[in-house]
C-alpha cells in the first residue's frame, strides 16, 4: 500500500526543484541579456563590420553545439553561456547601426514589442500552467520550413519572402517561448543553463524578426 506522505514529499520536492530552475532560469536570462546588450554596446561603438559579426555568430553557433551540451552540468556552464550570448549580442552590432542610422525608433519599438511578447507569454504560461509540449512536433517542422525558405531566399532576393519568413520567426519564437516555459514548469526540463539558451535564442531571433519587418513597412528595408 502506497504511503501518502511519502507521495505528497516527492510532489513538493519536485515542485521546489521545479521552482528553483525556473527562478535560476530567469536569474541567468537577465544577466545574459544585459551582458549581450553591452557586448552589442561595444560592437556599436568600435563599428564593427558584417565580416566580424559573422565570426562571431559561427563562434557562438559553434559553442552552443560543441560546447555548451559538454559543461551545462557543471559551474563550467556559466562563463560558457556568457560566451555565447556575448558573443551573439557583438554580432548583433551591424545591423542595429544600421537601423539606428536609418530610423531610430524602429528599434525601440522592436525593443519593446520583443519584451512585451515574451512578458506577455512567459506570464500566460506560469499563470495558466497549461501543458504546452504537444506543440513540440510542429515547431520543429515550423523551423525546418522557415530555414528552407530563408535559404532559398538568400537566391531568390524576394522581399515579400524575406517579410514572410520573418513573420512566421515572429510566430514560432513566441510559440517557443510558450513551449520551453511550459517544459520548465512541468519538469521536461530540468538544466537551468540550457533552459537560458533556449529562452535567448528565441528573444533574440524574435527582436531581429520584428525589426525586419517594422524596417520593410517603414520603408527602409
């Protein structure tokens, strides 16, 4: 016969891991986020060019691979998630000079429309605590459409294309961000770090998408 007691001291301990990676999650993501605006700050200021923030990008993309999986589950961990996010933020200078050049406020309001959609979100998901892992399958096919489109547009050069493939970003990224919170909340996943990188992944590929398309409808795209 089961014993209650012991059955409500496995919830509450998994509830308390639970909350204690989602408390660590955000912690981190805060801090990666600022160290990847000053990153970016810098980039800006020294004007780096596309050349180097293309290495950057491959060097973080080479981290998250290679490296990041191999130290998430220890103290290593933490200097490599600044790494990558740093890294990400420094190739992420180009074209915010670029926007910033052209109209100002097209970033500000991207700025602002990224963190309102992933407030908005993340808050809908730690308030309703709905499962949303069903949508695991269609994102990943979501994601392998959205990146076949983007490559085939670097041939083709159409600007409607480009303007739909980065909507369709805005709407994946924001249903990852409803997917990798629910996971967090119902134990799928259990690393905080990985968890912070899957979270700055989508923040920041949602803030290019949008900046993409207020720059395409502001004429200066």
């Amino acid at each position: 016969m089961n014993n209650p007691n012991i059955t409500i001291g496995h919830s509450q301990e998994s509830i308390l891991a639970t909350n204690k990676v989602l408390k660590n999650t955000y912690v981190l993501l805060s801090m990666t986020l600022i160290f990847s605006g000053l990153m970016t700050f810098i980039g800006m200021s020294l004007n780096i060019g596309q050349g180097v923030a293309l290495i950057s990008t491959i060097a973080a993309i080479g981290i998250l691979w290679f490296v990041l999986p191999r130290t998430a589950n220890s103290a290593a961990g933490i200097p490599v998630i600044f790494a990558f996010t740093g890294l990400l933020g420094l190739g992420l200078a180009p074209m915010l000079n670029f926007y910033l050049t052209v109209n100002p406020s097209i970033v500000t309001t991207a700025l602002g429309g990224t963190g309102v959609i992933f407030l908005g979100l993340s808050g809908y998901a730690l308030t309703t605590r709905k499962d949303f892992s069903f949508m695991g399958g269609f994102l990943m096919v979501g994601l392998l459409v959205v990146l076949a489109a983007a490559v085939a547009n670097i041939f083709l050069q159409m600007p409607v294309m480009g303007l739909v493939v980065s909507g369709a970003i805005v709407m994946l990224m924001s249903g990852l961000i409803l997917y990798e919170t629910s996971s967090i909340i119902h134990g799928g996943e259990t690393n905080y770090i990985m968890a912070t990188a899957s979270l700055f992944l989508s923040i920041l590929n949602l803030f290019q998408a949008l900046l993409h398309i207020l720059g395409a409808f502001g004429g200066d795209d």
